[in-house]
C-alpha cells in the first residue's frame, strides 16, 4: 500500500526513557479502549507526574494544566515546523504537505496567521453573524418539530456543514467529504493505526476533492476563501501559498466545530440543571456556556511540540528533537488550575482552559466556533425545555478529536 513508504510514526514494544528514574507509563493512548473511554487516561498521566515517558512511543507527555500552557506559550524552545503529531518531520516526507500555519515557527507563520487573523478577526466575523442566527434560528425550528432526532446528524453536523463552507465560499453538495478529511487531519497527529489507516485508504478520493475546493475558481467572491486570495493581490502571499492557507480553513474549521456542538448536547441532556440554568440566563450562550463545554469536553485532547534544544520540564532533561504530547483535555481537567473538575457548571469562569490551545497557534477561527456555538444555544434554549438522551451515545474513535458518532436525542418543546 501507498501508505507504507509515508514517515508516520507506529506502536512500539518498548522504548527505554533518555534519563533513566523518570515516570514512565506502558498504556497505548490510541487504543480503541483508551479512545472509546478517555477520562481514567487523562487522570492517569496527569497525575503520574510533572512530565511522563511513554514506552510504546518513545515520546513525553503532559497533563497538567501548567506544563501544557508553559509549552505551548514557549515555541522557541518547542517549535511546530517538525509537526504538531506523533511523527516527527524530519524523519521523513509528511503525508501531505505542511500546512502554511500550523506546522510552521516564526518567521513564516507570523506572516501567514496575519492574513488569518485578518480574515477571522471579530469584526470580520461580526459581518457574517447575521447569516449564522437566521441559519440556527431554522435548523433549530427543523429539529424542534422533528422531536426525536440524532444529535450529531441532525445538528451538530448540519448546522457547521452548512454554514461555515457557505461563509468560506465554498460550493454546495459533497460537503460530508469535509468530515472525511477533518478525520484524516486529525487522526494523523497520532499514529499509523487502524483509525488512521481507514482514513488514508480514502485519501484518493478526498484528497483531489479538498484541493479542488482551494482553486480560486471555485470560490465565491463574496467568501473568507476570496479574502485570502486577495492577500496575493497585495504581495501578502504567493500565489503558491494562497491555496495551501484556504485549505487550513477546511482541515481545521469543520471537523472540530461539530465535536464541540455535539460534546455541547450530551452535556446538556447529562445536566438538565444546566440547561434550565442557560435557559433563564440566555446571555450565558455568549461566552461561559460555550467555555465550560470547551473544558470539561475537549473536541480536541492532543497537540504535540518537539523539543529543539536540552530543555527540560519540572527539572527532567528531556533531550534534544523529543516530541512531548500535550494533553490539553487532561490539563482542562487538572484540579490544580480548576476547582470540582469533573464538575460541568456554566457559571464557572473558565478563562484558563486550553482547548484552544495558547500562544502563537492558538485558535485562529476561536471566534468563528464560539459564534457557532452561541446561536446553536441561543435558538435551542428559546424553543427546548429539556434535552432527553434516549438511548445510548456512541463516541467516535479518533487519535485526537473527542466527539460522538451518534447521540439519539428527545427535544421537549417549551
Ligand atoms: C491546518 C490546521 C490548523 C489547525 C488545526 C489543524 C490538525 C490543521 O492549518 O491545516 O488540525
């Protein structure tokens, strides 16, 4: 297969720490049983140390909310050119080509994330707000006359599907492909498994897709997409670089934007407390609401940095080009930065999660997810008493999303 000549990073059997006395866990993060029930994971490696070796990869890894902050704000000492997964760039040919943004350190990322910030900042997306209530405002109509419905099918996957490529500039029809790839993109922070593999086998079709969707002439004049083209008419980017950095939007800005709705509805239909709570305080949707899901259900649980010179963690060395997994959704629930971690509370001021990551690749689309989210609350808390879960919801293995693959739901009307 095609896939055997990539550089993509594999289970091991045992590889011994570069400093000898150091923690070292022998569990498989990507095992479907991992994968399928994260928490005692995350719980495990964040409190089996400051900083942890993982034998079967032969990386580091943290958990907690301090290390993982620390790194990310540090891209000096941990930079992103040699990947933010598993497999280390220089190894090897990626398996596709890096992205413009995130797989890059200054000075090259700072020119390509202006152009992002630009085009996603919160003026920029104060334009495309309307559009996006009238969008909720429907689809919320549509699932509340429908009564029973499938979560993710119905709204946590039709509502970004339909917005955000529309918001791009992006052409109807096909647009599940987007999920395809969003899965692809994901599932190769991590290693060369069975998730991954599943996704690779379908590459040839989605690749030429996703790269037919980059070209200028499909892009609608009026959309994000034109926004970045336009930065070649003004010696911003290269002709070159503009179709690679639209591709970011459709690698990054969908698959993570439908985990977090969907994360949103489990946790409400687990506390109907809280949705009583969003119910009477409708301003909540706005920010805390959203944040606290962010938090306590991570749509993304791992990021990777590589290690560039002898640094070292709480006092461990940790050896040059080492990677180190971050374990953002361990961090968010790390009862040193958040008191009742476990508990979901939409009240709680929840300004220090990392699920967006932190420092100079924070989340550039944060205000686009954040905008989503608030009017998929907004609509549901005016018109849904009570979200019921109906039968058992089904998580979606993959080596870094966290979200569901169904979640069968009763909408009460109010
Ligand atoms: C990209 C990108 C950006 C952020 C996240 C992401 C792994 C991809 O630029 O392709 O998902």
């Amino acid at each position: 297969m095609a896939t055997q000549a990539l550089n993509i990073a594999t289970l091991q059997d045992h590889i011994e720490p570069p400093v000898p006395g150091v923690p070292c866990l022998d569990v498989d993060p990507y095992s479907r049983e991992v994968l399928s029930n994260p928490e005692p994971w995350y719980d495990t490696l964040r409190e089996t140390g400051d900083i942890v070796w993982l034998s079967r990869y032969g990386c580091w890894a943290t958990g907690r909310r301090e290390h993982v902050h620390a790194i990310f704000t540090d891209w000096e000492r941990f930079p992103s050119s040699p990947g933010v997964g598993l497999t280390d760039f220089r190894n090897g040919k990626p398996w596709r080509q890096p992205s413009l943004v995130l797989e890059t350190d200054p000075p090259d990322h700072t020119r390509a994330r202006k152009v992002l910030a630009r085009v996603l900042s919160p003026g920029a997306v104060r334009k495309i707000r309307p559009v996006f209530a009238d969008a909720a405002s429907k689809m919320a109509d549509r699932v509340v006359e429908k009564g029973e419905i499938d979560g993710m099918e119905d709204i946590a996957k039709a509502y970004p599907l339909q917005v955000f490529p529309d918001a791009l500039g992006i052409e109807a029809g096909d647009r599940e492909m987007l999920l395809d790839y969003g899965s692809m993109v994901f599932n190769a922070i991590g290693p060369l498994n069975e998730f991954l593999q599943a996704d690779l086998d379908k590459l040839e079709k989605v690749g030429p897709w996703i790269a037919a969707r980059c070209d200028p002439a499909a892009l609608r004049l009026d959309g994000m997409g034109a926004e970045i083209y336009a930065a070649v008419e003004t010696g911003e980017l290269t002709a070159e670089e503009a179709p690679l950095l639209v591709r970011s939007f459709l690698s990054a800005g969908v698959d993570t934007t439908v985990n977090a709705i969907g994360n949103a509805l489990l946790l409400f239909a687990r506390h109907p407390d809280q949705w009583q709570v969003l119910r009477e305080n409708p301003k909540l949707a706005r920010r805390h609401a959203f944040e606290e899901v962010l938090r306590r259900e991570s749509p993304v649980h791992t990021f990777f940095r590589t290690t560039n010179d002898s640094v070292d963690v709480a006092g461990i060395p940790l050896g040059d080009e080492t990677k180190i997994m971050l374990c953002m959704a361990a961090a968010n629930r790390d009862p040193r930065a958040f008191d009742e971690p476990e508990r979901f509370d939409i009240q709680r001021h929840t300004a220090d999660h990392v699920a967006f990551g932190a420092g100079i690749h924070a989340c550039v689309g944060q205000v686009v997810a954040r905008l989503e989210a608030e009017m998929v609350l907004t609509e549901l808390a005016a018109r849904v008493e009570r979200i019921e879960l109906t039968g058992e919801h089904v998580w979606r293995l993959n080596n870094s999303l966290h979200g569901l693959e169904k979640l069968p739901l009763k909408l009460h009307p109010a």
